[in-house]
C-alpha cells in the first residue's frame, strides 16, 4: 500500500499560498516605506528618511533582497519542522 504524502502537499500549498501573498503584498505597497506612502497623506511634507534604525543595522522594509532571505529562512524552517514531527 502506497503511503500517502498529504501531509507534504498541505505544506506545499502553503508555501505557495504564503509566496503568492508575499508578491502580492510588494506589488501593493511597492519599495517605499509607510513613512513614505503616507507623510502626504497626513501632512508631514517628504517623508525623507533618517537614516540608521531598522533591525540590526538593516532596514527591511522595502529591500527585496532581505524578503526573499526571510522567505527562505521560513521555508527552510517548515521544511525542518515537518520532516522532525513527520506532519
């Protein structure tokens, strides 16, 4: 009897629903920061950026390169979640 992989097809949907998510999220807001998107809005003029901050020493918010980093990290982090409790 052939053994069912339905657990690692959940995962797999998962994992595309989360990256189809991700897309969809930068496409939405774009590169800029909220500061950016929404200084206007609220009449804080150009919203230019401070410098420094973010988490260390990085600024994440718009840097497609730290999304795609992160995105791996938490596919590789399921990945070995599922195969050590064998989901």
């Amino acid at each position: 009897m052939p053994k069912k992989n339905t657990g690692i097809i959940i995962f797999l949907a998962i994992v595309l629903l989360f990256i189809a998510a991700g897309i969809a999220a930068y496409l939405i807001s774009g590169d800029r920061g909220i500061e950016e998107r929404f200084s206007q809005a609220v009449g804080l003029g150009g919203g230019a950026e401070e410098g420094g901050g973010g988490f260390l020493g990085f600024n994440i918010e718009g840097n497609v390169l730290l999304y795609a980093v992160i995105l791996i990290l938490l596919i590789i982090a399921c990945a070995v979640l599922l195969k050590v409790f064998k989901i």
